[in-house]
C-alpha cells in the first residue's frame, strides 16, 4: 500500500492512495524522477522485480514483472535507479551466493512487456 499525506505541518491521519498485490515480501524500493517506481522482493527465496509507471491518478500504473528465477534462493535486498534510468538491485551473502549487485538497463526496462 501506498500513503499519502499533505506537504504542511499537523496531525492527519493517513489512509491508502493505491494499493498491488506483489505476492511476496518487498525488501527494497525506489523511484525515479521520470515516474518510474521500482520494487525488489522474493517469496520462499524467490525473486522478482515490480517496475510500475506512476501518474498523479494511479500509483501502481502500467506493471511489469520481472522474474529473477535465476537466482533461486538468493535473498534480494536493495534496488535503485541511476539517474540515467538503468536500475540496480543486490543481494545478500547466503550459502548460494555472495554479495552481488546486478544492472538492468533503460533499454531493457523500456521492452519490458505490461503484466
């Protein structure tokens, strides 16, 4: 889910703007100043990557899915855009793997098919 709240001071109580069903823990999330809004996360060490197209109407516009299956059992963490738009994700030390951090470039993020 996603909150919003006004840019002043005070007291308000927060209620959700828009919400995705990501079907797994979310370990990491960035977003661009182009709009894009990216998330990392796994289920059972399952990974995966949410990149959505965010419009004042709709957060979670315009999704795309990308399954990281071969990284089975790897525990993905963090994600972040460069400001060129290519997007960045890591993971963590585990008995498969060792810290790494992998790239998906702009061009490749652009093919990615709506889901």
């Amino acid at each position: 889910k996603v909150y919003g709240f006004p840019t002043q001071i005070g007291d308000f109580n927060l209620s959700p703007i828009d919400s995705c069903n990501v079907n797994g823990l979310i370990t990491g999330a960035d977003i661009h100043p182009n709009g894009k809004f990216a998330l990392v996360g796994y289920k059972n060490f399952h990974s995966f990557i949410w990149v959505f197209q965010t419009n004042m109407s709709k957060f979670f516009s315009e999704p795309r899915f990308i399954d990281l299956g071969m990284l089975e059992n790897a525990q993905t963490e963090g994600i972040c855009f460069s400001k060129e738009g290519d997007l960045f994700f890591s993971c963590e030390k585990t008995e498969n793997y060792n810290q790494q951090i992998w790239k998906i470039g702009k061009k490749q993020l652009k093919n990615l098919k709506q889901k």
